[in-house]
C-alpha cells in the first residue's frame, strides 16, 4: 500500500533535447544526400573533427566518461560503458553558455532562478551541456537543483516551468552554434551541408530526468521508497500533472509494474518522456551513486540522441518516397543502398549488451526504449525504405520495358525496309529478266531481216 506522501526534499532534475541535423539543413534534396553518404560511410565524425582540430572545445567526451568511471571505481563502483561504445559511439563535447536563456533573462550557473518566477526561488541553475552524436545529432542537457523541503503539488507546477525555460535554453544553445562564420556552421558548410537556424518543436525530442533524494510525509517523516509504489503524488511527478488526486488505481498499477529498482530503498521508473529515480545514495558524499548519477544521463542522452536520429531518417526517407517517381536521384539506388546502411547501423548501435557492461544500466535502457517505442520508429523507417525500394524497382522496370519497347521498335522498322528492300530487288530481278527478252527478241528480228 502506499503512503502518505506530501513534500519533496532535495531533488536534481535534468532535461535532455535532441535534435538532428538533417531537420535543419537548408538546400536541396542534394545537400542531405550527401549528409546520408557521410553517415552511411560512418565518415562524418572524422570529418568534422578534422575541421575542428584548431577548437580545443570540440572535443571528444571519452576522457570524460573514462575519469567518471575511474572515480567510481575507486569508491566501489563498477564500469559502466564497454570499450566498443567509448570507441565508437561516445559523443563530442560541443560549446555551451555558462548561463541560461530563457524569455530574455540570463541566469548564470549557481544561480537561483527567482528572476524568472517568484516560484523558482527554491532552485538553482547548475548546468547546461551541449554535445554532438557521432550520427550528427545535437544534444544539450541543462540541470536544475532543489534545496530545502518543497510541496510536491508545487514541484509539480515548477517541473513544468522547469522544462519550458529548457527547452527555450536548448533553442538558443542550438541558433548560436548554427550562427554564421561559428566553427560549427563552417565545419558542415565545408562539406557542402548548410545548417539554417530554424528549429520545429515537432522535430526536437526531449526527456526529463527527476532524481529526488527523500520523500517526506505530513510529519515531515521520511516515506520509505517501498511504500511509493503505487501513490498518484508519484504519478504526479511523472507526469508533471497537478491533478494526480484523480488517477484511478489501474494505471497506478500499470505504472508501478514498469518500477525496475532492485532495492527496498530506490525506485527507478519511466513513463513515456519521463524517468523518475528516487534514492537518496546520490547525495552521499563517497557513494559511487553520486558518478553513476552522470552515466544514467549519458544513457538518457545516447537514446535520445537515436530517436531523434530515427526521426530524421523518417522525414528523410518520405521525402525520397515523394520524389521515387520523377526521375531525380532522390529516388535512385544509390540512396536507398545509403538509407539501408544507415538503418543497419542503426541496429547495430542499439546492441545494449555490446555497449554497457553493467547489467542494472542495460535494463534501464531497455526500459527507456520500451517507453520511447524505439523498436515502432525502426519498424517504421524500414518500411518506408521497402516502399521506396520497391518504388525505385518499378521504376527501373518501367525504364527497362520503355528501353525493350525502344529496341524492339528499331528492330521492326529495320525488318520492314528489309521487306521493302527485298521487293524493290525482286522487282528490279524481274525488270532485269524483261530488258534480257527483249533483247533476244531484236536480236530475232535484226537476224531474219
């Protein structure tokens, strides 16, 4: 059963945006053909960092990652990442703000928010980051931090403020790094790929990771983590809805059977966009928790970063389905060869187990990616790429049969002046034959006479 629980003490709360590309490149269907060749050659990495070797702050993240888990380590953790994704997959530091944008007000880090709502007052900006998927995806995280004890209906409101001046942090991180002459923009202009600055909500993928430390009741007593498994105030923080009184008892129950926690002490769970992780190991000063804190949200921001990624190739390969049919190299071969080695790579980055060495962190993943309904946009862009691969044969086909028809056309109207030009010789045979006769004949006649 679950118990009474009122206010929140402590809590860390991280909003993760993701956004590729391809939504934001500017020419024509040529400049992303040549973007999905990068990809498909898994050459566009290096090619950018080529380009920003001068830029000691494009960097890559592995360092990072490695010194995170080295620390953990030597406090009794364990090793998260596997030697395949800090080879392959670990993402490359890009420039970031040291404040945050939002609705015209600057609020620098370690900053209380009270110049954006009266509200906010209770937290304080941490952070933002902004980084670059080896696929060419912007990811920017920006994190919030709450002291003190706060009614869970009012951090419930907050979240929702919370969010919004991220996401509007993510917009203006975003147009600075896609504004003219930056090291950023130039690097994908030498390619040939240019970037414009406009950004549609409906291509950003976002998801908010709340950690929270404690869980108190009316008597300010702390509720055991145990006992929250079924209450709609945890729902409600979910959610980021302040009408949780009214959620019934079957999608309280849904809900708790997505929990993943191992221990009495901890909750792990994700609804949709979502996660929610209550435990309060992350404050403590020598506990391993407080660097694993850091590799959940790489996980976070490495899946993100896919299903933003999924839906680039998505809008991609509708657009070479529209244009399969009017003879441009939109719809050739080649670009479906390209959309389909993507794709495989794609499920290949997926591979968890070749990832993540750390068993408890596969199964968070593979729970956010239940929730995200990965494995649907996968379904999804495959089929489009059928479709257009079918699309693409047809119309090799119509080509080939216009090209048969063609040849046999020549072949008829040489076969008919073969026809013709047998009867003109027949005739000239037989003229020739009546000119012989009437010779013989003069000849008859010349003699007789």
């Amino acid at each position: 059963m679950s118990a009474d629980p009122r206010s929140i003490r402590a809590a860390r709360v991280f909003y993760v945006h993701a956004l590729d590309v391809s939504s934001l490149v500017s020419g024509a269907a040529g400049e992303l053909g040549l973007l999905q060749d990068l990809r498909a050659r898994h050459a566009l990495h290096q090619q950018l960092h080529a380009r920003w070797s001068e830029h000691a702050e494009f960097c890559d993240s592995r360092q990072d990652i490695e010194e995170r888990s080295d620390r953990a380590i030597a406090q009794g953790g364990k090793r998260v990442w596997t030697s395949v994704f800090l080879d392959d997959h670990t993402p490359t530091n890009l420039p970031c703000g040291d404040h945050l944008w939002t609705d015209g007000v600057r609020i620098p880090r370690q900053t209380s928010l009270r110049a954006i709502r009266q509200d906010l007052a209770p937290w304080v900006f941490e952070d933002s980051r902004s980084q670059l998927s080896r696929d060419g995806v912007i990811i920017n995280t920006a994190g919030f931090e709450l002291s003190g004890t706060v009614p869970i209906e009012s951090v419930i409101q907050q979240l929702s403020h919370l969010r919004r001046a991220a996401y509007e942090n993510f917009k203006h991180e975003t147009r600075a790094l896609l504004a003219r002459q930056t090291p950023f923009a130039r690097a994908f202009e030498d390619l040939e790929v240019n970037l414009r600055g406009e950004i549609n909500r409906e291509d950003v993928r976002a998801h908010q990771v709340l950690f929270v430390r404690e869980v108190t009741d009316a008597d300010a007593v702390r509720v055991e983590p145990r006992k929250l498994g079924h209450s709609k105030e945890l729902a409600g923080l979910l959610n980021r809805a302040t009408w949780y009184e009214r959620y019934n008892t079957r999608y309280l129950n849904e809900l708790a059977k997505k929990e993943i926690g191992y221990r009495n002490d901890e909750i792990y769970l994700t609804d949709r966009d979502a996660t929610l992780i209550v435990l309060d190991g992350f404050w403590r000063d020598g506990d391993p928790l407080r660097h694993y804190m850091g590799d959940l949200l790489l996980a976070i921001e490495f899946h993100l970063g896919k299903q933003a990624f999924l839906h680039g190739q998505l809008e991609y390969s509708k657009a070479l389905y529209s244009v399969s049919g009017d003879g441009s190299d939109g719809g050739s071969v080649s670009s479906v060869l390209r959309s389909r080695a993507i794709l495989s790579s794609v499920y290949e980055s997926l591979n968890f187990s070749v990832l993540i060495s750390h068993g408890f962190t596969r199964r968070f993943v593979n729970g956010v990616s239940s929730e995200s309904e990965l494995a649907t946009a996968l379904e999804d862009v495959e089929r489009r790429i059928t479709n257009l691969s079918i699309a693409v044969e047809l119309r090799a086909a119509v080509e080939a049969s216009r090209q048969e028809l063609g040849l046999q056309s020549a072949s008829n109207g040489l076969q008919k002046a073969s026809i013709n030009l047998q009867r003109a010789s027949n005739r000239l045979a037989l003229m020739a034959l009546i000119v012989a006769a009437l010779a013989i004949v003069l000849s008859v006649l010349t003699m007789t006479t």
